[in-house]
C-alpha cells in the first residue's frame, strides 16, 4: 500500500498530495465539490463519488485542472494526475510510441520504463483514493476511472486488471476520445461497461 508523502492545502477545496509510488513521487491534487469541513457536524449528508482524472502531461483538451474542476463541481471528489505521453499519443515507452525520459524511477532507460511507470502511477493514486476516501469525505464504492485522449490505452489496461493486481472496483471506466469541453458537453466519450474492459 502507498503511503502519501504531503497533502498540501493550496485553496479552498483544493490540496496537491505526493504519493509513495514503485517508480518514485506521484504527484497529483485532490478537488472537493466544496472546501473540506474539520467538524463531523458540518460534513456532507453523503459522502461524494470518487472520481480519479488521468491527463496526459501536455496537449490535454481541455486542461487537465479544468476537466477535474469540472467533475468536481458536478459533485465528485476527485483525486486527478498527469502521465507522460510521446508525440504520437501514446504513453511514453508504450511499443510503437517514444520515451519521454521523465517519468523516473530506475526504470527510466527501459524502453517499456516510462509506460510501466506510468501504469504504476495511476495504480498508486487509485489505491490511495480507494483508502482514503472515506476521509476525505467520499465513497470508494462509487469510483469512477476517466482517462483523457492520449492516456485512455493505459487507463483501459489499468481500470481492466485493477481487481485482479489487488486493486479496488472500478464502477465506471470512463474514456474521453477527444473534445474541447469538459463533460457533460464532451460528446465524443465512451463509457465502458466491465464486461467490455478487456481487449
């Protein structure tokens, strides 16, 4: 299990964790739908859906920080990261794709480093959040994976195996194509039922 290293409030609402990965720092914010309340008196009636945003490190559309400000005001708590992807859309060191070089960690001159890192990355945060959320105010029963255009491979390979790398349940895999605005407008997105995961 991952371990964070900081959970920094920046704003209302709005914190950057840094998570003990395989690979080195996870870094990644979490967003609440309304700042956090230290008195169980005042804390939400229900908890919030867990919503992870996987984003590739540049060329995002919309912006990483717009598309998880957007789920977070449509009420989720959401927990969102960056991975590396090459100029071709594919993760970094994915076969067929370049290696970016920084994703860190030893695995870093491996062709395969850069996207096994990245897979580890994104497991980390979903493992932390799925620990977590209950005290942060949200239910890991009701987590919801979205992987925006450019990292959606990798997040389809991740949401498939979670359970089975001893993972928590993905309810709702979420797979953004592409589109200039956040959800609800997007309309080129898939949601994928679990039975269809799997290549």
């Amino acid at each position: 299990m991952s371990t964070f290293h900081t959970l920094t409030p920046c704003a209302a609402g709005y914190a950057t964790l840094v998570l003990r990965g395989p690979d080195g720092p996870v870094y990644s914010k979490v967003r609440w739908p309304r700042p956090p309340v230290l008195d169980p008196v005042d804390a939400p009636e229900q908890p919030y859906p867990v919503t992870v945003v996987v984003s590739p490190r540049s060329g995002a559309t919309p912006p990483a920080d717009t598309l998880a400000c957007s789920f977070a005001a449509a009420g989720s708590l959401v927990l969102s990261l960056t991975v590396p992807i090459d100029p071709a859309g594919q993760p970094a060191g994915h076969p067929g794709g370049g290696r970016s070089g920084d994703a860190g960690g030893d695995r870093r001159g491996d062709p395969g480093g850069d996207a096994a890192a990245a897979v580890g990355a994104v497991r980390t945060a979903i493992e932390w959040i799925a620990d977590h959320a209950r005290e942060l105010d949200g239910d890991p029963r009701r987590l919801t994976l979205v992987g925006q255009a450019g990292v959606t491979g990798l997040v389809a390979d991740v949401a498939a195996t979670a359970e089975e790398n001893g993972g928590p349940a993905i309810g709702q895999l979420l797979l953004l194509r592409t589109g200039p605005d956040p959800p609800p407008s997007a309309t080129v997105t898939r949601l994928v039922p679990p039975s269809e995961r799997r290549p």
